[in-house]
C-alpha cells in the first residue's frame, strides 16, 4: 500500500480509535485501583493499629475521599459505556446516510471530568490520609518499625 491512500488512512484511524479506548480503559482501571487499594491498604493498617491496642488515627476524611474517588471512577466506567453506545449509534446513522449530531462528544468530556475528578479525590485522600497518621510527629515525618523474631 502507498502511505497515504483511504486504505491506509483508514487502517490508521482504526488503530488509533482502539489505542485511544484501550488507553482510556487502563487509565481508568489504574484510577480504581489506586482509590480502591488505598483504601484497602489504611483498612488493613487500622485493623493491625486496633490489634496490638494502639489508638488509631482520625482517618475517615481519607476514607472517604478515596470512596468518592472509586464512585466518581465507577460513574466514569458507566458514561464511556454510554458514549461509546451512543457512538455505534451514530456511525450506524452516518453509514445510512443520514445527519447526524455528534452527541457522544459531551459524554466524553463528562468523562474525562469525572476521571480527572477521581485523581482529585485520590490526591486529597492521600494527603489527608499523610496528616492523620503523622498528627502526632509532625516535624519528623512518617516512620515505621520492623522487628524480625
């Protein structure tokens, strides 16, 4: 094929429609990952904290900003869904010939709001989450013990 003919062009759009779904699809995977295992992970450590008697700390506003961030992510899964449902529609409508108005566009901006939402969230959910169990230590950070038997 010569670089440049609709075959090419066409094959190349493709590709590059599949790259940017299965890039989407990651960054939201890794999204629900990193809100959800931190949530997991203060869980874990609270219940450990709880288990040898030690007080545990003001934890909850990271709880919750990590449960908002893994909502927003969950809604975000659900409005790609639609978009690209409502996209299939579209193209269907343009193969037939007829006008159609690019109605997935808002959906995919939607989208990517709530992605950039679900960061936030996780951000704010890790420094909230660094304050609380540094509260007690402020000026010398966060430190762990391990002991070996």
């Amino acid at each position: 094929m010569v670089a440049g003919t609709s075959a090419t062009s066409d094959w190349h759009l493709q590709e590059t429609f599949k790259a940017l779904i299965t890039i989407a699809v990651e960054a939201l995977k890794l999204l629900a990952l990193a809100n959800g295992g931190a949530a997991v992970g203060i869980l874990t450590y609270l219940s450990n904290l709880a288990s040898h008697g030690t007080p545990l700390p003001a934890i909850k506003p990271a709880l919750w900003y990590f449960a908002v961030g893994l909502g927003i992510t969950m809604a975000a899964f659900i409005v790609a869904y639609i978009a690209q449902l409502i996209l299939y529609n579209e193209e269907r409508g343009r193969v037939r010939g007829e006008s159609v108005k690019p109605v997935h566009a808002v959906l995919v901006v939607v989208g990517i709001v709530l992605a950039v939402g679900s960061t936030v969230a996780f951000g704010f959910g890790c420094v909230s989450a660094g304050d609380a169990l540094t509260s007690g230590n402020r000026n010398q950070g966060l430190h762990f013990s391990c002991t070996f038997q």
